[in-house]
C-alpha cells in the first residue's frame, strides 16, 4: 500500500470543543447584553460595538502582519476582546476614543504578550482603564437609557456615583438595567441570561462569578452599603459573569478560582466603599489578574497517589 | 451479590463518544494466514530467544521463543508451517525486535504434548500460567505469572477484574464477557481460589449494561464476587483508577496494586487462564476488534497472533476508502503505523483504519489556560504546565509536577480546544526526566544508591538499545515521527 498515512502520537480522537467554538460560544452569550444595550442607549450601541469589533480585528492582523506571524483572527478571540470592550463603554464615547481603547486591548494588553493565552491583564479590562485615566470625562458621562422612548436627551450620574440617583431607582430598574452606565453592564438579566448560557454550555463554571458576587454582598454589607443595590449596579454583573473569568487570566484549579472570587469581591467592596474612583470591578479585576500566576502556584493540584519529596 | 454502582470521583476523565459499532457482533474465527510474524518481545520486560532455527517445521501451539529471565514470558507458534526467517523487524512501537517468520505450510496441526496442564499446589499453578504465555491482555502486556505471584499474597484482598473497557471502539473485552461466559467465571473463580482471595470486583463501564446484568446474575451464588458497575468516564480501566473505583484505595506512586493488597487482571486474560488450564493451549490467537470507517466489514475476530494487519484488513473485506491512519490499540492510547504490515501482538486488542475525513481536527492555536486538561487528567496532574515546563526544559518543575505519573491515557489532549499535543510534550517531558537523572548519574556515581527511581528507568533506557523496545524507545520513535509530520 501506499505510504501516506498519518504517524502521530495518540490519542487520535479529539473532542469537537475547539478554541474558535469558546470564543463563539462567549459571543452569543454576550448578544442578550447587546440586544439590551441597543434598546436601553439605542443604534449608537450597535455601532460602537462594530467599530470596537473591527478595529480589534484589524489591530491583531495588522500586528500579525509586521510581526510576520500567522494571521490568529479565525480564532475569535479578537472580536471577543471587541465586543467586551465595547460593553464596557458609555454610549457617548467618541469613537476614535473606543478605537484607541481597541488599540490599547488588542496590542498593548494581548498581541505584545505574545497573543491569545498569553496577556497577564484581561484586554478589555485594561483598554477599559486606560481609556477612564486618559479620557475621565468622556468616560464617565452616561447617557441616561430610554432617551428614544421619553424623548428627553440628556446625561447623569450612575446610581453608584451619585446616591441620590441611588436613591431614586429601583431594584427592578437596576435589575432590568434602567440606569446610566456603560453599554453591556447596565442590564443585569441580558447579563445572567448570557452568564447562564456559559455555565449551562460548559464554558466556564460557576465557580467565579459566585464566589465573587457572595463576597461583594456579604463585603458591602459589612461596610454598610445596600447589598442588593452593589450587586445590581456597576460592572459587577459583566465583570463576574464575562471577564473575571476569563480563562487565560484566571486560575487553573476550583480552589484557585475560590480564591480568585473572594479577593476580587473583597477589593470591589473595599474600593467602592472607600475609593474615589468608581472603578471597583475593573481595579479588582486588573489586580486579582496580576497575582493569578502566584495562586496557580498555590493552588496547583495534588497528584493521585504522589508521594511527598 | 448484587451490582454496586461506582465512581463517586468527581475529579477527573473526559466524556468520550463511545463508539461500539462492533459491540453485537459475535466473534469469527480468522483462518491460519499465509504467514505470521511472531515478535520475541511481545510484553513488558526481557525479550525472548528464538529456540527454533531457519527451516524448521512448526506445529501450532509450538514454543518457539522463550527467555531464562523472571519478566518475560515465552512465546508458541500460531500456526503451523515452516520458519522462514528469524530477522529484526520494526515493532508498532517504532523499536527494532527480533521476529520469527513462520509460512504455513501442511495441515493445521497441534503441537505434540499439548495437554491441560497438571495443578496441585500453588506453584503449579504459577508454573502453569508462565508455560501458558500470558501476558496482560488488556494492552500493557505484564507478564500474568509475575502478576499473580506477588511478596505478600497473604495480603492481598481484592482480585479486581478490569472489564471496564473504556477505549472507544473496542468491543474485543465485551464479546469475551458475552460470548466466553464460563471461561471468564470459571477463570475469575480459579484464580479467586488457587490465590486465596477473599474478595472479586468485575468492574464492567455502565455502557454495558448487558454484561453487568448478565454478570450480575452469574455472581449471585457467588460469595466474595460481586460486579462493579463504573460510570462510564474515560479512563476508567486504568489500573490506579479502577482500584480507586473499587476498592477506594490509593496507590502510591511507584508502587505496584499488590502494596494496596489488590490485584488487577483484565477480563479476557482470565478468561484466557481457564481455557489454557482446560486444554492446555498455550496463548496463541486473541480477540481483536477491527474498526474505522475506513474498512469495509467491521469485525471481532480471533486471529492468530502475529498476522500482519493487511491479512486482518483484508478479512474484514478490504479497505473501504484508502485509510488515513491505521491504529494498533484503540483511538486513545493506541500506536498509529506507518503501514500495514505489521504484525499483531498478545496485547494487540484492535485494529483502526481511520478514514481522512475522520483524522481531520481543528488547527493548534496557542494554549488558551481553560484548565479542561486539569479537571479531567485521572492522575490529577496539571498538564498544561507539564507542557510548559517542557518547553522551557525545566527538568526542577517538569518533577515538581509529577510528569512521571502520567498514564498517557490521552484524556488532555482529546479535550484540549486548542489542540495542543499534550501527551506528546508529556512524553518528552518524561524521556527528558530521564536524561536529567542519567546524566545526573554518571556524574556522582556515589550517589546512585539514592536514586533508585532514576536507575530504574535507566535500566529500561539501557535495554532499549538491545532492541527490546518498551515504552521509552517508543517514546523516542513518536517523537521523531511527529517531527517529520509537522515538518511537511
């Protein structure tokens, strides 16, 4: 017989998850958030998203391109970290601001680590950190929601900034997302709709975003906030659900991810309550990051039947 | 007694597609082929000698290689006809090995004194099982007479039998549950008795619900023998894991089932012992299943040991499409050949042809940090690091995290969304182990007391130069193979 066949070391079945799927999979768990986020501010969110989606995409190749590697586009992960971003964006932004937050992501936070799996920060997260110090004002001014159904065309603060918009809102409208803030946090059921979707999927598992969603209530409460309120408001919904868990920079094991989950609901809760910025869940999360490589360490899995050198 | 249902773990193993096509497919028995080519090391341990020369008739059942050393076990003709070579051949594990070529010639005829044996004490008994060939059935292929005869028999509590046949694809174990009912309890009862232990699990994956149903009943009557039924997660026929499964005991690393007072025998090996102990026919032909979409009549057969793969293929009617891979084993932990003509082995538990289309996956991307690999690996070891501690060629972490505890079963790199040839830097990862501690070796000579887990393996590092072939030159071989492959 010919000689063609395929010489490789087993095993030699491999299961159909691909990482183009995940990435897939974390997209269409986002669309409930965008949906939201496109009746709440209107077409503007569609087109912020787009234009982050796009210049991600265009970034990674470009970079790709003088690095002379392979394009890695058609893994998904671009328009993941493009979509995120997006989220994490008011609806005001000019868009050159959310192109250079793009840059930001793609380049500086994913591509010159080496690229997918290999960013020590979430991308997002970081572009969302940079944009705020750079362009505070820009960053921090919030379309109130609905403004195509009332007609009235103005901004405010957030109900975590300010509490007497606190005051005036409901539960209800914090959990529906008629509040100000950016594009994909606002609504917490789009958020739990998608974050649902990514437990039931088994893309990630609950680990994270329950851990870290207890502490912040039990946190808040202690430092006498509304606990119900914190969690409702701010990033946290996203940040728990879509970018905490983060697999590249959150922990391997389910005791590291417990560890993780507590540390950042501790840090929302103590910035929150005694920071100045309003940046509890991106600050948390961006610091919880850095120290993951240490309790992957810590944390590392105990080998059955080891014995102790 | 009745079915007990196991596998509480909840770390560990990967959901596999199972795959059985062949599963109700009752076994046929393949006729003596043109010619058999018989390895001298066909287990785990010393290679045999060839005690037959060129030209010599054989007859079936006829011993034709055997070896004075206590790992080893020696080997019968399967078929008979006349030696018409005794050469070095490639084995399926990429290691050269000395082969008997045997053409058939006359008619099939048994070898003279073939008689059951004669079994009074104990050692007969052992003695009995070495003359038998046995050697692990299962796939790893440990000599049975070594197995059963270890330091502290008085300890052991547990005869396990592995029928948990986990691998996709294979149904070679389940047809000998279906088909050889009364050697596999008559097999399960001589060794329970001869050896004096107290206690038989049968594990059987629940994806088999007849055998356990059958088994069930069949072990009713029966004190101290009782069916586990293991929930189907791959690996769940792994040695450590089934006594973990069974029993909840833990083997330590390095040490062998016997130090937890258990034994693990695979099914068709004890079914095996009680046919050879009822006629006295030494192992000779086995069970394999033939599968993949690339063959044209999927089969379980019995065919004599050391036909080539083209003769089994072309029993089962040919090639169907041209294959893409052709595997030795199942699609987990089995060897892909470079062709077809390699020869079957006593471990040899079935025959892949893969179609193109079912060898194609996803493209390799960079290591996304999931941790699938880290919640299935069976051993709880973290392979995503193993593979960048070998990359970075850190011996310190590549033992930190327990490389050497891998049992390769393949469940990291089948979940890996990234592709990432896990197993393959594993394998490196540990043959780099093993240079570390030679070169180590050689340098304090003193010290070599201590590091008796280094000489260990050295000595196998050593042996493989004579051409025997365990799984380190294996290792080797694969590795180089893979790097050509990429290279195209």
């Amino acid at each position: 017989m010919e000689s063609k066949l395929l010489v490789t070391v087993s095993p030699h079945i491999k299961s159909p998850m691909t990482t183009q799927k995940v990435m897939l999979n974390v997209l269409i768990a986002l669309v409930p958030a965008a949906i939201a986020s496109v009746i709440l501010f209107g077409w503007r969110s569609l087109l912020l998203i787009a234009v982050t989606n796009i210049s991600c995409v265009l970034f990674e190749t470009l970079f790709n391109m003088v690095t002379k590697r392979p394009n890695t586009v058609a893994d998904l992960s671009a328009l993941v970290t493009g979509t995120l971003l997006a989220m994490n964006l008011p609806v005001t932004l000019p868009l050159w601001m959310a192109v250079v937050g793009a840059f930001v992501a793609i380049v500086i936070a994913k591509m010159l680590f080496g690229g997918l799996g290999q960013n020590f920060a979430n991308p997002a997260i970081l572009a969302r950190i940079v944009l705020l110090i750079s362009f505070s004002t820009a960053m921090t001014t919030w379309a109130k929601p609905l403004q195509w159904l009332y007609g009235e065309a103005n901004t405010g603060a957030t109900p975590l900034a300010s509490a007497s918009v606190m005051a005036q809102t409901s539960y209800l409208d914090l959990f529906l997302g008629n509040k100000g803030g950016c594009l994909g946090e606002v609504s917490v059921l789009a958020l739990l709709i998608g974050g649902l979707f990514l437990i039931f999927r088994g893309i990630i598992t609950p680990t994270i975003p329950f851990t870290y969603i207890a502490t912040m209530f039990v946190f808040s409460w202690l430092f006498g906030a509304d606990p119900v309120a914190e969690i409702l408001s701010g990033g946290l919904m996203i940040g728990a659900f879509f970018m905490a868990t983060d697999y590249t920079t959150s922990p391997f094991t389910e005791k590291g991810k417990i560890i993780f989950g507590v540390g950042l609901g501790l840090i929302t809760a103590v910035i929150r309550a005694f920071g100045s910025y309003p940046e509890g869940v991106s600050f948390s999360i961006l610091l919880m990051n850095i120290l993951v490589p240490y309790i992957d360490k810590l944390t590392r899995t105990k080998p059955f039947g080891r014995v102790k050198v | 007694m009745n079915a007990t249902s196991f596998g509480k773990r909840s770390h560990g193993g990967a959901r596999l597609p199972h795959r059985k096509h062949t599963a109700e497919l009752e076994t046929v028995a393949m006729p003596a082929p043109q010619s058999v080519t018989i390895l001298m090391s066909q287990h785990i341990g010393v290679p045999c000698k060839p005690v037959v020369k060129v030209g010599d008739m054989v007859k079936t059942g006829q011993l034709i290689g055997q070896s004075d050393k206590l790992i080893s076990a020696p080997i019968y003709s399967s078929i008979t006809g006349k030696v018409k070579a005794i050469t070095e051949v490639v084995a399926d594990n990429g290691s050269t090995v000395e082969a008997v070529v045997i053409a058939a010639e006359g008619e099939e005829t048994l070898a003279d004194g073939i008689a059951p044996p004669k079994i009074d004490t104990l050692p007969d008994f052992i003695a009995a099982v070495k003359a038998s060939g046995l050697t692990g059935l299962g796939g790893a292929g440990f000599p049975a007479h070594v197995k059963l005869n270890p330091s502290n028999l008085s300890e052991i509590e547990f005869l396990i039998i592995n029928a948990a046949e986990c691998e996709p694809y294979i149904t070679a174990d389940y047809r000998t549950l279906m088909e050889d009912t009364d050697d596999v309890m008559g097999g399960i009862l001589l060794v329970k008795e001869k050896l004096g232990i107290q206690n038989v699990f049968i594990g059987i994956e629940d994806n088999k619900p007849k055998a356990i149903e059958l088994y069930t009943k069949l072990c009713a009557d029966k004190a101290g023998v009782s069916v586990a039924a293991l929930r189907s997660r791959y690996p769940q026929g792994a040695e450590k894991t089934l006594i973990y499964e069974t029993t909840g005991r833990v083997v330590e690393e390095g040490k062998l089932p016997s130090s937890v007072g258990c034994i693990v025998m695979n099914v068709s090996s004890v079914a095996f012992l009680n046919s050879y102990i009822r006629t006295g026919v030494p192992l000779i032909k086995r069970r394999l299943t033939v599968d993949g979409g690339a063959v044209n009549e999927p089969k379980n057969l019995i065919a004599p040991i050391g036909t080539s793969v083209k003769d089994i293929i072309d029993f089962c009617g040919g090639y169907k499409e041209a294959p893409k891979k052709l595997l030795m084993g199942g699609p987990m932990m089995g060897l892909a050949l470079p062709d077809d003509s390699y020869p079957t082995k006593k471990s040899t538990n079935a025959i892949l042809a893969f179609t193109e289309k079912e060898c194609r996956e996803a493209p390799m991307t960079n290591c996304i940090r999931c941790a699938r690999c880290v919640f299935v690996c069976p051993m709880s070891l973290m392979p995503v690091g193993i593979e960048k501690a070998y990359e970075a060629r850190d011996v310190q972490t590549l033992k930190e995290l327990k490389t050497n505890l891998c049992i390769e079963c393949g469940s990291c790199s089948y979940v890996c969304p990234a592709k990432r040839k896990l197993v393959q830097s594993i394998k490196l990862g540990k043959a780099l182990i093993l240079e570390d501690a030679k070169k180590k070796s050689a340098q304090k000579p003193a010290e070599k007391a201590d590091q008796k887990a280094a000489a260990e393996p050295e000595k196998a590092a050593k042996t493989e130069k004579k051409a025997d072939g365990p799984k380190k030159a294996a290792v080797k071989e694969e590795a180089v193979k893979e790097g050509t492959d990429n290279g195209k």
